[in-house]
C-alpha cells in the first residue's frame, strides 16, 4: 500500500468505471433488464468518485503512517 499513487487510483477507477458500466451492460442482455443510460451513468460517475476519494484519504494515510515508523 506504501506504493500508492494518484495515477494508481485514477487507473483503478476508470477499471471500476468499466466494471459497472458491462454489468449494466449484462443485466440488459442476460436478465432483460432495461436501466436508463444517464442515471446510470451518473450514479456511477458519482461512486466511482466517492471511492476513489476514500481511497486516495485512505491509503495515502497509511502510507504516512508507515513512512514514519521507518524513520523512527
């Protein structure tokens, strides 16, 4: 986790984007569920969002946390 960094998050979440955006994508095909394309699109925008900032809080954090018990 030391090793984090902003354009690892911004990559995880465009993969994560991707994920949710195929399986809207199969719920239509396999289950014949019909979701609107903006509503959907916007929630996902808005919680790939919010965890890529929980992840950017979170593991920049531990990431200090462990820098400094190597100095000490």
């Amino acid at each position: 986790m030391r090793d984090a960094s902003p354009g690892g998050i911004l990559l995880g979440s465009a993969v994560l984007f991707v994920v949710l955006w195929e399986i809207r994508s199969a719920l239509g095909l396999l289950a014949g569920v019909d979701t609107n394309g903006t509503v959907f699109f916007v929630g996902t925008i808005i919680f790939v969002a919010f965890v890529a900032f929980g992840l950017s809080v979170g593991l920049f954090q531990v990431s200090a946390m462990i820098f400094n018990e190597r100095r000490s």
